[in-house]
C-alpha cells in the first residue's frame, strides 16, 4: 500500500513538475536578473532627471534604455529626485505583460504612491491622507470609496441633461471666438465646461451662483500644479524649469487662501454627502476635503487632460473620419426619437471605439505606481525577473498600451481598432483606469471610481461634437510635459445634414 502511494505520489510530482516547466504550447521564459543602473548617488538621479523631461524626454528616455539593455523590466530613476524624494529608484515595467501587476493589490501596496516617489504634503488637502493615497487594506479606503460611489449615482439622472448644457456652452464660446479670430483655445473654455458639469452634476450647485463664479478652474489649476510640479514641465528654459520645478517642494501657504475658497464652495454644496459620509462613521470635514479632492483632482484632473487628447486625436484623423462619425451618430439618435440616450448610444460602434481608441492610444493619467509587498516574480513577454519586497515598482502607461506584441499598428490611431467581436477582445489590454476596461472598480482595489463615468461622458462628448458638427480642424500649441496637449481649434463646420 504505502509503496503504491508514494509512487504515485511521485508521478504526480514528476507531471506537476514537467507541467510546471513546460506547459503544452508554451516555452518557459529565462529568469533574469533586472537590468539597468542607478548611476551615481544623486548625480545618476539628476542624469536620469534631466533626460527625462528635457533631452530626449520621457519616451525616448524610455525607448533608449529598452533598447541598450534589451529588456522592457529595467532599473532607472524617476523624478523628481533630490531633493523632493529621498529614494528615486524604481523598476520601471515598459511592456504590457508585466504593466498590470501594479493593479494586483495582493502583490503590491499603492500606499502613498499616486503621484510616485515623493508624496505632496498634507497640508494641500486639509491636514488628511485622501482617499487616492490609500491602500485598500487601510480601512477609511473603501469608506470614502464609498462615498464618491454614492456620488456618482446620485448624480445618474442629471449627467444627460447637465452635460449638454455645459457642453453646449463650450461649442458656443469656441464657434464665438473662432468666428472673431479664426481660432480657439479649447483648452480653457473645456476647462470651464468641465467644472460647471462635474460641480452641477455631483452637487447640483452651480458655481456662478456662487462666489467662486468662474474661478474655480484657475484656481484648481494653481493648487494641482502645488502638488504635481515635481513630475511636471512647463517648458520654461531648461535650467529654470528643472530648479524651479523638481528641485525643491513648493511651500503650502501661498495656495492656502485659493484652497479655502474651494473648501467653503465644496462645504456648501455638499451637505447630502458629508452626512452619507458621516452614517459610515467619517467626519464631516474629513468628507468633504475628499469630496474636493474627488472632483478637482481625481475627476477635473483627469478630463482636463483627457478631453483635449480625444480632440487632438480625432481632429487629426481628419474628414472621412468625421463624416462616418456624423452619419452613424446622427442616425442612431434619429431612430431614438430624436434623443441622444444611453439607447442611441448603444448604436454607435465606432464612436464608442474611438473612444476606447483614444484612451488606449494617449492614457491620460501616464504614471503608475506601487511597492512590491513581497519578493515577487514579474514576467515579460521575454524573461521572468525577480523583484524584492519593497521595491518600487512603476509602470509607464503609453507603452503597455501601445505594446506592438499586443496592438497591431500599436502606434497607429485606428479609429475602429476596438469595434465588433475582435475589438471587444482587446478591451482587456485597455488600461486607463489603473486596471482592464474589462474589469469593475470595487472599494477592494484601486481602479478609477469613476470609469464607467468618465467613459459615458467621453462618449456623449463625441456624439454631441458630431450631432452638431460636420468636421472641424485643429492646431496643436506646444505640448508640455505631463500636462494635456493644447489644443487650438482653427475651424468648425456646422452639420449639414
Ligand atoms: C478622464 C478622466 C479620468 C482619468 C484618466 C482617471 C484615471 C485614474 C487613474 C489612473 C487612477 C488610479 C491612480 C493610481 O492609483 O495610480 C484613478 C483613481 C481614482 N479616480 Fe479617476 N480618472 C478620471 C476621472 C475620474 C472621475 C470622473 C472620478 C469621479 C469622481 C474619478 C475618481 C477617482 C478616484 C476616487 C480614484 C481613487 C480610487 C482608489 O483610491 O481606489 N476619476 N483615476
Ligand atoms: C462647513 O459647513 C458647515 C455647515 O454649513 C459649517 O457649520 C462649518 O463651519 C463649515 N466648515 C468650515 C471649515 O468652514
Ligand atoms: C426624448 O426626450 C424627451 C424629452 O426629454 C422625452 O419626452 C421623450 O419621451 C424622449 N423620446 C424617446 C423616444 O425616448
Ligand atoms: C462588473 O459589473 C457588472 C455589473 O454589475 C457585472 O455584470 C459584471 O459581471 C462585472 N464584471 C466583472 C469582471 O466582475
């Protein structure tokens, strides 16, 4: 008996470990160890700095350490770097294979990582760690996850309505001043859409009621730049941007005045949701500077950038474009009684992937972030690496999703490359909202709150751009690093049909 077990104990271990090796149509892949080099103390930080944002800049950067150590798991340092951050070495992970362990919150801990290897201070948010800086294992994570869900459903019935107002003053202002000038800026006015959507949308207060009338957006925009300039370039003469900027972290209190007249609008709207807030055992004003942080941040952040790279995108893709964007969108609305619904759009597969297109081909939010919480192996599509607990991992966006070993003509805009059964195929390599457009946000990770939400207003975006338009023309200004593209629309043609 016992000879009998212990043999077949053994075939078993032999097929286990024959499988293990070799699984059928698989070749195993060859451990390596991480290649790469930090260079110096604080010179070979410096080094990497200044490549980073001035020459070559971030892709080439990238591009050219792929390709001297032949490997897309690679040793480098990210700014900022001495002295905003005490430890600028990473793991960069430049491929889409070994991207989404960052989004496996047994592996990796997303503590105090959003913006990287340095955290802002505190003093920028009320005094509070808010929610973005959270690991889902610290247990006010999914309280106030919880919260900006109760948000976003409360606002379900007004998104439609609310969005095409907001949206129908934007196209306003631009035909104005393109009338006027023969072009626009669509960043600002995009702006100013935004926040009078997100703010009527979520709390149903209007700022130009208030006494923050239109400055909200100027006055987000000078807080977001307290807190993201040590990753940021604004395009100034390199030695200048590169002191000013990266060297040292801004001090709070020039911004404290601009926070507190956020704050107050912010506490003045949102009484509904601190007392949501307060039945799950958060205090009021804790709530609320995350309530601030949720729709300045989080949501403004994210379509001011995102917004201007949709129409960058699509403006370049050109006429025939335009045109079969036109007819698919107006007719589905059409068939729907005339309304621009959640139905009609159902009926619009291209205008749904070039939104998808869009996301995938320029992720908004490029920068990903997380520690190892164990020694780990990570795997590329070449070489398994192994990682130690407690280093930092970071994932550069744009190169997971535009992997060419995943995307055909990865560094092409194709509109309709995630349209049909092919394309839903893809939505899994689709990573936008720190995870697979496949996969739900929950309060147990750390995906977007709002990706079904930012996904629905890209789309009635697109589908109002073209309800209204035939096709229009852009120019693109100088493009900073980390921040949106800007956008310059130099004409726009009214439907026709
Ligand atoms: C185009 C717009 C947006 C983009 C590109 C975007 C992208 C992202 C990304 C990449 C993250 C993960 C960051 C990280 O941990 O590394 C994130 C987190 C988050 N986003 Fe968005 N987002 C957008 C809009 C919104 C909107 C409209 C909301 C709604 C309020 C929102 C709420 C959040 C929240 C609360 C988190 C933190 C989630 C957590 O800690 O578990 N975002 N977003
Ligand atoms: C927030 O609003 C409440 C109710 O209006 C008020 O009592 C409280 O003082 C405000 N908090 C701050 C910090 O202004
Ligand atoms: C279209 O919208 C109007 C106004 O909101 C509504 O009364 C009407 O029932 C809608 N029609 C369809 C077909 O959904
Ligand atoms: C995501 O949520 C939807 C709606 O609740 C559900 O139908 C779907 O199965 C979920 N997907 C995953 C991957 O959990």
């Amino acid at each position: 008996m016992a000879s009998t077990s212990s043999s077949r104990l053994a075939v078993f271990f032999l097929i286990t470990v024959l499988l293990s090796v070799a699984a059928p149509g698989e070749t195993k892949l060859p451990l390596k160890q991480i290649p790469g080099d930090y260079g110096l103390p604080f010179i070979g930080a410096i080094n990497d700095r200044r490549s980073f944002f001035y020459n070559p800049g971030q892709e080439e950067f990238f591009k050219s350490k792929i390709q001297k150590y032949e490997s897309t798991v690679i040793r480098t340092n990210m700014p900022p770097g001495p002295f905003i951050a005490s430890n600028p070495k990473v793991i960069a992970l430049l491929d889409g294979k070994s991207f989404p362990v960052l989004f496996d919150v047994s592996k990796v801990e997303k503590r105090d990582v959003l913006t990287g290897t340095y955290v802002p201070s505190t003093d920028l948010t009320g005094g509070y760690r808010v929610l973005a800086y959270l690991d889902p294992s610290e247990s006010k994570h999914a309280k106030l996850k919880q919260v900006v869900y109760f948000l976003l459903k409360w606002s379900r019935d007004k998104v439609f309505p609310v969005f095409e107002a907001c949206y129908t003053g934007l196209f306003e202002t631009l035909e104005k001043q393109v009338a006027e000038n023969g072009k626009s800026s669509f960043n600002p006015p995009s702006e100013q859409a935004a926040f009078n959507f997100l703010t009527q949308a979520f709390f149903g207060s209007n700022p130009a009621d208030t006494k923050l009338g239109v400055e909200g957006p100027s006055l987000i925009n000078k807080w977001l730049l307290f807190q993201l300039h040590p990753v940021l370039s604004l395009g100034l003469p390199e030695d200048l941007d590169d002191l000013l900027l990266h060297t040292y972290p801004f001090p709070a209190f020039p911004i404290q005045k601009d926070y507190k007249t956020l704050y107050d609008f912010f506490n003045e709207s949102s009484g509904f949701a601190q007392d949501e807030a307060e039945k799950m055992g958060l205090s009021r004003e804790e709530a609320c500077h995350n309530l601030l942080f949720a729709t300045c941040f989080n949501a403004f952040g994210g379509i001011k950038v995102f917004f201007p790279i949709m129409v960058k995108w699509i403006g370049r893709a050109g006429g025939k474009l335009h045109t079969e964007l036109a007819h698919e969108i107006r007719s589905a609305i059409k068939s729907n009684g005339g309304n621009l619904s959640m139905a009609a759009m159902e009926q619009m597969p291209l205008m749904k992937s070039v939104v998808y297109e869009a996301l995938r081909i320029e992720p908004a939010v490029p920068y990903q972030y997380g520690k190892a919480k164990r020694d780990l192996l990570i795997e590329s599509h070449d070489a398994v690496y192994e990682v130690k607990e407690g280093e930092m991992l970071f994932g550069f966006q744009p190169f997971a999703t535009r992997d060419p070993k995943i995307f055909e003509r990865a560094e092409e805009f194709v509109p309709d490359r995630f349209k049909g059964e092919a394309g839903e195929k893809l939505l899994k390599y689709l990573l936008w909202s720190n995870g697979p457009e496949t996969e739900n946000t929950t309060v147990g990770n750390k995906q977007c709150a709002g990706k079904d939400f930012v996904v629905l207003l890209s789309r009635l975006f697109v589908a109002q751009l073209f309800q209204r338009y035939d096709t229009f023309e852009i120019e693109l200004g100088k493009a900073q690093s980390g921040t949106a593209p800007a956008v310059i629309i130099t004409s726009l043609k009214r439907a026709s049909f």
